[in-house]
C-alpha cells in the first residue's frame, strides 16, 4: 500500500537526519505545522513540497505522488535526453531532472501536473535539487519560446519583477514574463498578438523562475 504524503515527507526527513525543528525552520513554517503535515492533517502546497525535496534531497515527484525512485537516479536510464555533444567546458557538473507535463505559453490552462514525469534532460548543474523542466505549448512568448521549446524551472531561485516564470493562478497555469508589484502580479506575453494579464497575489499559488530555454531545433 502506497504511503500517503505525510509519511513520505516524515521518512525523507529522518533519513537526512534532520530534526522537525530544524526542517520546519529551513522550510519557514511553524514546527508544529510540519507536525500536522507529517500526521496526514493537513496537506502542504507545491511550492513547500519543492522545499522539503531540496532539503531533504528526494525527487519532488516521489515526494508528492510516492512513484518512482525516492532519490534522483544515478545510473544511466533509457528515457533520458542525453547532450549531442560533449562538454568542451572544465569543471561544469551536468545533473539529469525530470522533464514534466507541458506548460502553456498562451491562455492559462490546468495542464501542468508536476506528477507526471514524461522523461528526463542532462542540463549543467543549477544547484536546485527541485529543478525540473516543462515543455512549452503556445505562442505567447514567441519569438524568444516558441511553441515545442524546453524551459528550465528552478522553485529555489527568487523570481523579480522582468523574468519569465511559470505562475499557478487559480489552480491553473500559464508561462509569461512577470512584473511584480505590493499586490498584483502582472503576467505580460512577449508576442504582442497576445494581451498582459493581472492578477491578485493571493490568487497565486506560486511564481518559479525559468533559468533555461533549450531551443527546439
């Protein structure tokens, strides 16, 4: 029987050794809510999951859904994308992160599942355990990603008013650049044929930045 998220969360932090104070402090929640989300209470959002895989070093995927390998794979799989060429660059690492469901560059749609890992792609080591990347559907962001295009998401890195992010709205999804203000996040297409959009912060569930475009060639 499949554990519930609680308990995946709870195993993944005794594992690393860590203290629920501690965690809960590095996460920037209450102890006792951590209690609550180990116990099954109550069930953390995406952008915490994202923080407990960091810090505990599992894949966000496991952790959300309990499929698959708990830790990022080592050895070489069958489904991974790998470099057509090799690295002429010293000491650049490169680490292998899920490439997951789609995310649309156009209206905002309940497309991105963050379960759903299709394959995996070999990118130079961003230093994000959470790190993973999104196939691009739409042509709001053209000429710059276009529709068929790969972006690089980190949930660890700040994400400023000028990037481009993915941003839950509602429960649903959208990929645009963002311009932030005290109680608004502005959602601004790079295609001109496509309109900005605002939103309410508290209508948000989270903002991640992207840190890569692979280019679909």
């Amino acid at each position: 029987m499949k554990s519930g998220i609680g308990e995946r969360i709870k195993k993944a932090r005794e594992n690393k050794e860590i203290d629920q104070a501690t965690i809960a402090r590095k996460v920037h929640i209450a102890t006792r809510t951590l209690q609550r989300w180990e116990k099954g209470e109550q069930v953390p959002a995406g952008d915490y999951l994202m923080q407990i895989a960091r810090w505990t070093g599992v894949r966000a995927g496991w952790l959300l859904t309990g499929e698959g390998d708990m830790y990022l794979r080592t050895d070489t799989a069958p489904n991974i994308l790998r470099l057509t060429t090799k690295s002429v660059f010293k000491n650049v690492s490169l680490v292998e992160i899920p490439l997951l469901s789609s995310v649309p560059a156009g209206k905002t749609a309940a497309i991105f599942h963050p379960e759903h890992v299709e394959k995996y792609v070999t990118v130079d080591n961003l230093n994000d355990p959470g790190a993973f990347a999104l196939v691009v559907r739409g042509a709001s962001m053209s000429p710059r990603i276009e529709d068929g295009d790969i972006v690089v998401v980190s949930p660890q890195r700040e994400a400023r008013s000028g990037d481009i992010c993915v941003v839950r709205v509602n429960d649903e999804d959208v990929l645009k650049m963002v311009k932030l203000d005290a109680e608004h996040v502005h959602l601004i297409p790079l295609n001109t044929e496509f309109d900005p959009l605002t939103v309410r912060k508290r209508d948000i569930t989270f903002v991640w930045k992207v840190v890569r475009v692979i280019k679909n060639l």
